[in-house]
C-alpha cells in the first residue's frame, strides 16, 4: 500500500495569538512537515517558535523556525493572521485602514517570492482584508481565500448539537455572508443526520419552539464579543477552522467549507469577498456553491454584500 508522507509547508505571517496557535494546531494535527513564522515583533516571534518546538518530541516530525518572506517561495499555503489592534478611540474605518496599509507591506512580499502558493487571510475584518490581498496580488481569484464564516458555522454546530444533546459532527449547518454583524444563518441549508433542521424538532425532544433556532444563531453571531469579554481574545477554535482550511487545501480533498472568496454574480452578487460554501482543493477555490436558499436568505445575503461593499468605498477600494 502506497504510504502517505507529508512533505507540505506554510509560511505564518503574524506570530501572534491566532498564528501562534494556529502553529500549534497544525503541529499537534501533524497536517505539515514545515511552518515558517514572520512578526514585526521579533522577540514574541523567538518565544513563540522556542515554545513550540520544546513540545516537537509529542508530536509528528515538523520544522518550526523563525522565518523570512523567502520562505514563501516554497511554501503551498501563506496564512496571514498580521494585523494591528484597535487604538483607543479609534473607529473601525480607521483601524480598517491602518489594517489595510498593513497588507499593502505584505502582500507584495509574499508575491514576488509565490506566485502559485494559496493565500489563506485571517486577519479581521476578513472578509475587505481578503478583498484587499486578491486586488494588492494579482493573484487569480481561486488562489485567495478568507477564512471566513468557518469559525461561525462551527459555533452554530456546536450550540445547536449542545441544545438538542447530539454530537457537533452530525450536524450540517452553514452561516454565510460576512464574518461579522451581518452575517446570516443558511437555515435552508441546514440538517441534523440528513433531516432539515425544521423536521429534526420531533426527534430532538427538547421542546423548544421553532423560533429557538434563531436565539441560537444570535447567540453564535454573538460568542466572539463574549469570549473577548471573558478573555481578550479568540484563538482555540479559529486556529483549528484554520486548519481544516489547510487540511482541505492540502490534501486535495474538495471539502465543501463557507469561506470567503471573489462573488461572481452569486444571487446576484459580485466583486466582494462573501462566505458562501465551496469546494475547496489544492487549487484554492474550486468552485463557488449556489445551493437554493430562501427568498429572504437571499435578502440578507445581499444586505451582507452590501454593508460590505459600502466599507470599501470608504477605504477607497
Ligand atoms: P495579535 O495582536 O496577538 O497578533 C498580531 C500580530 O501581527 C502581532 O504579533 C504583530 O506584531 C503582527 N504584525 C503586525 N503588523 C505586522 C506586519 N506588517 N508584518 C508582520 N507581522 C505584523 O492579534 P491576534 O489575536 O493574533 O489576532 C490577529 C488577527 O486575527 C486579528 O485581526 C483578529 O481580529 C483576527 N481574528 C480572526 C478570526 C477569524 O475568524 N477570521 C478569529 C479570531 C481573530
């Protein structure tokens, strides 16, 4: 039987808590025999990689190392988690551009050593910075992708399977749109062991009325305010979404996943970055799903490209 070697490397631009843990994620997964890390903050980068590769003996061989932007020239996937935080009192338009400015010093790094590597952003908010990178690189559309409403759909799996006490894997749930507030959840595209969610209820036996379903979403949409709150900070899940994203790339295995990527007249949406599910592969994006939604998903699909569109008018893209 032929054995599967992992000869795959990713360059992490951005050691920070979401590059530092997704590193991790992906090394304890075994996913890649190679991870290069670049940060402005040189000292951070040394203590991140230093911590890492103390836990190398638990885990399948990887190289771990302070990197350098030559090291995107062999490297399948660059995944972009830089960015810079919220000054106080700053707005979010401001922040927006001073984000922007940050992967207009990136990108063309990352291009004029790879121009065939898979640009994987997911640096906030990701959904104009994955518009930002496709339009800085050149690159074709396939070969940049944000990471997404994936984190988003795992939180509604994992709250709906916590509300109707079955395991997170046996629900297939999508939310689309942006990854933030207007976000919206694809209920028609949404089962428990092949039932439409609808019609799983008489099964579940908790009782809930059908409108439950939406405080469950909302409370989805809402988790990242509420980890932050709790403690400054979300990094466990996103680094794994990240993963799977690598893992799908990687492994050329056409997962279906809601990341964001070009809109190509998509419900009569284009040219802005949207969760929708696609197939994902080695190329990037494979192709974009127009699986059938409602008439008011579509509604607020639309509404989600544009409050998205309007933000990068006022940054001038
Ligand atoms: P962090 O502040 O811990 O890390 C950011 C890192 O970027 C810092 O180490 C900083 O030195 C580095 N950096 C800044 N400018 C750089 C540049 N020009 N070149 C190289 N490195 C540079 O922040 P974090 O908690 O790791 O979050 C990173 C980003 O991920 C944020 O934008 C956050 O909102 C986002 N995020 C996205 C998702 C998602 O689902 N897409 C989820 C959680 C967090």
């Amino acid at each position: 039987m032929k054995k599967e070697l992992v000869n795959n490397k990713v360059t992490i631009i951005g050691a920070g808590l979401v590059g530092s843990t997704t590193a991790f994620a992906l090394m304890a997964g075994g996913t890649v025999s190679e991870i290069a890390m670049i940060d402005l903050d040189k000292k951070r980068l040394a203590g991140e990689v230093m911590d890492l590769n103390h836990g190398i003996s638990f885990v399948p061989p990887v190289n771990i190392y302070e990197g350098s932007y030559e090291d995107c020239a062999d490297s399948n996937i660059v995944i972009v988690t830089a960015g810079v935080g919220q000054r106080p009192g700053e707005t979010r338009i401001d922040l927006l551009k001073r984000n922007i400015e940050v992967f207009k010093q990136i990108v063309p790094r990352i291009v004029e050593n790879n121009k065939e590597c898979i640009i994987l952003v997911v640096t906030n908010p990701v959904d104009i910075l994955t518009y930002a990178t496709l339009k800085i690189s050149g690159l074709p559309d396939n070969q940049v992708i944000g990471s997404g409403t994936v984190l988003d759909s795992a939180r509604l799996k994992y709250l709906l399977s916590a509300n109707c006490n079955i395991a997170s894997q046996n629900v297939d749930a999508y939310i689309i749109g942006e990854h933030g507030d207007t976000e919206l959840p694809a209920w028609s595209l949404t089962n428990i062991a092949g039932t439409p969610i609808e019609n799983f209820c008489q099964f579940c036996r908790g009782n809930c009325r059908p409108e439950h379903k939406e405080r469950i979403f909302e409370e989805a949409k809402n988790s990242a305010y509420k980890i932050i709150e709790g403690k400054g900070a979300t990094y466990y899940a996103v680094a794994l979404a990240v993963r799977r994203i690598v893992e799908a790339i990687l492994r050329n295995d056409n997962s279906i996943l809601p990341v964001s990527s070009i809109m190509k007249g998509y419900y009569g949406v284009e040219d802005v970055c949207l969760s929708l599910p696609s197939i994902v592969n080695d190329k990037g994006i494979e192709r974009v799903l127009e699986l059938p939604l409602s008439d008011k998903e579509i509604e607020l699909f639309r509404h989600s490209a544009n409050t998205l569109k309007e933000s990068l008018r006022e940054i001038g893209f």
